[in-house]
C-alpha cells in the first residue's frame, strides 16, 4: 500500500475566498472545472480563477478590492502560475484585509 502525508499532485484545484455576506463570514471555492487528474495544475489554476474573477470583479467591485484579490487578478496577465502555496498566501491576505476592515467599521482594534 502506498501512502503519502503531502498528498501527491492535484487532481483539482480550489482556491478559497471569504467574504461578508450579510452578517456573516462567508467561505466561497473556486473549483477547476477540468476534468480530476493528476498533473498540469496551471491549467487547473486559471480555470478555477477564471471563477474567481467572474465574482469577483474584473477590475474587482469594492467588497473584494483587497491586496489578496489584486494578487490574484496580477497573475491572469499575464498568466503566471506561482504554485498553489501562493493561491494560499494571496487568500489568507485577503481573509486578514477582509476581517480588518469589518473590525475597523465596528470602531474594533486590529490584531494586523
């Protein structure tokens, strides 16, 4: 039997975006929509932001106008592929921008 703890190439990419929804936090996913193999995940990459830019905006609506997003939108041109450790630190940027500013509209500190 083979295992592995890094999990092995992606059949899929996601990319994961928050965003306020109401009076909620609000975890969207981006899902390529090729079909699930292993290997070419640049590819995968910019179906899935293709998805991302739909809803995001292109250029991004105010809600989503964060360092995090611009990233994103950055590397569809040209197209460069970071590797998927970059889509995690671009959404993370995002959630942290993103909780901020709630926290700023609630006259609350940051912890940024």
């Amino acid at each position: 039997m083979y295992s592995s703890r890094s999990g092995g190439p992606a059949k899929q990419v996601a990319i994961h975006l928050t965003e306020l929804h109401q009076a909620a936090i609000v975890t969207n996913h981006f899902v390529s929509q090729t079909p699930p193999q292993r290997g070419n995940d640049a590819a995968k990459y910019f179906d899935a932001l293709s998805h991302l830019m739909f809803h995001t905006g292109d250029p991004p609506k105010p809600e989503f106008d964060t360092q995090g997003v611009l990233e994103y939108h950055r590397s569809n041109s040209p197209r460069h592929y970071s590797g998927l450790g970059k889509l995690k630190q671009w959404s993370i940027m995002h959630h942290m921008e993103i909780i901020d500013r709630e926290l700023a509209v609630k006259g609350i500190s940051s912890f940024v």
